[in-house]
C-alpha cells in the first residue's frame, strides 16, 4: 500500500470521529477516500492534515460542526464531558489556567463563572432527555483567547415551554431566557443560570455569542439591549463562544 495512504480506522482516530461518519462524509463529497482491494476505503494523509488544518484547529467550528451533524457521536475525549463531575474538573482547570495570565487576574473567575453556567444549564435542562448524545462539549483556547461549549439537546425553547407554553419560536425563546426569571428554584449560588451570564457579560471586557435553535444573541460589555437575530441555518440544543 501506498505509504501516504491511511487507512479509515486511522483516519477516524486523526479526526476524532467514527469510521460510519467518515463513510457518510464520503458518500457525501466532504472528505473522499480511495477505494483500494476489496473496495476497502483509504485516505491520503495530506488530505487528512488538510482537513484537520482547515476545520478542526478552530474550536469553535469543531462545535458547531458537533451539533449540525445529524447522527450524534461523542466529540474527542478531550474536548468532551460527559457528565457534571467531568465539566466541574475540567472548569476547575480553565479557572486555574486563566488565574495565571497576568492581564486576566481581575477578570478570570468572571469568565470562569459564564462558562460554568452555561454548562450547568446545559446539564439541568436535559437530565434524564438527551435525544442523543448526553454531556457536552467544552474546549478552550487562551492564543485566540476563546472559550466554547455545545449540547446536543432539546434546546432553550423546548425546555421553556415546560413552564411558559406560549413561547412559539426560539427567537422569543432565547430572549426568555437571558432577560426572565421564571424558575421557582432557588437562586443559584452565582447568580440565577442565563440572566447571571447576561449581567456579567455587560460589566467585564467579554463578549458572548449563543445560538439555540435557529436564534442567536450577541453581547459584550456596556449593552443595554440584546442583539437578537435569526439564524440562516437551525441547530440542536445551544452552542456558545466566550471571549475575552
């Protein structure tokens, strides 16, 4: 066999996906193989450095490629947390990472606090009814001074409805649920979940873009309103990036 060739176990290992995806990607035209004996499937390694280079260094493309995919697989063990214990270890590490930067020594435990309440939301509103992959993904990446989290849940509208059954689409959705305390719960120890997020936000040099659905917000320090807007493509549960 040609030495820059691979083969699709090794390719699915590289990537981080299942070798079922990569027959589906192919099919597709979005990362082709070469059909070696017995129609076994190949790939160049030059393709795959290429692909990993144009698509998996960013995270948050990684993320939202994550929940677009319409068959749900588990992300790369490194950029996923399964449950709350796996997304608290891992928070405790960014907040230690992010305690270290210098200019950031005023800022981190903010940052620390919006990524662990958009987690833990993620976690207390599928509990028991994740439609396919339960956990989430969770990356980071302090160069280009971002932070990323998805789910693949039942998604902010879906989850209010339970409560508020007159919301009708996402956009009035998300909106509920940055700006209204509808919960009877207790507050929560650093704020009350998505309106804590919102209030940090405006008061610390970060900026926020959530999508849920087909809506997407985006809001940094100093706004007043939120930018509400519908987006050109719908995807499953929420996604988010924090930069700072």
């Amino acid at each position: 066999m040609n030495i820059n060739l691979i083969t699709i176990k090794k390719a699915s290992e590289m990537l981080g996906v299942n070798s079922q995806t990569l027959r589906r990607w192919d099919d597709s035209g979005r990362l082709v193989s070469i059909r070696g004996k017995n129609n076994y499937r190949y790939y160049k390694k030059e393709d795959i450095d290429e692909y990993i280079k144009n698509n998996l260094k960013d995270i948050f493309k990684m993320a939202k490629s994550w929940v677009l995919d319409k068959s749900g697989i588990e992300p790369r063990y490194d950029l996923y947390c399964k449950d709350t214990s796996a997304f608290q270890a891992r928070l405790t590490k960014l907040r230690n990472e992010l305690s270290k930067i210098e200019n950031l020594k005023d800022n981190y435990f903010s940052i620390t606090s919006i990524a662990g309440e958009i987690g833990d939301n993620s976690f207390a509103h599928n509990f028991g009814n994740w439609p396919d992959i339960m956990g989430i993904f969770f990356a980071y990446d302090f160069k280009k001074r971002k932070i990323v989290l998805a789910d693949r849940g039942q998604g902010i509208l879906k989850t209010l409805k339970k409560v508020k059954p007159e919301l009708n689409n996402h956009l009035d959705a998300i909106e509920t649920a940055f700006t209204e305390i509808i919960s009877g719960r207790s507050p929560e120890s650093r704020g009350n979940g998505l309106k804590y997020v919102k209030k940090t936000v405006i008061n610390n040099e970060i900026k926020l873009f959530f999508q849920t659905g087909d809506a997407k917000l985006e809001i940094k320090k100093g706004d007043i309103d939120l930018n509400i807007k519908k987006s050109s493509v719908k995807l499953c549960g929420c996604l988010a990036l924090i930069q700072f």
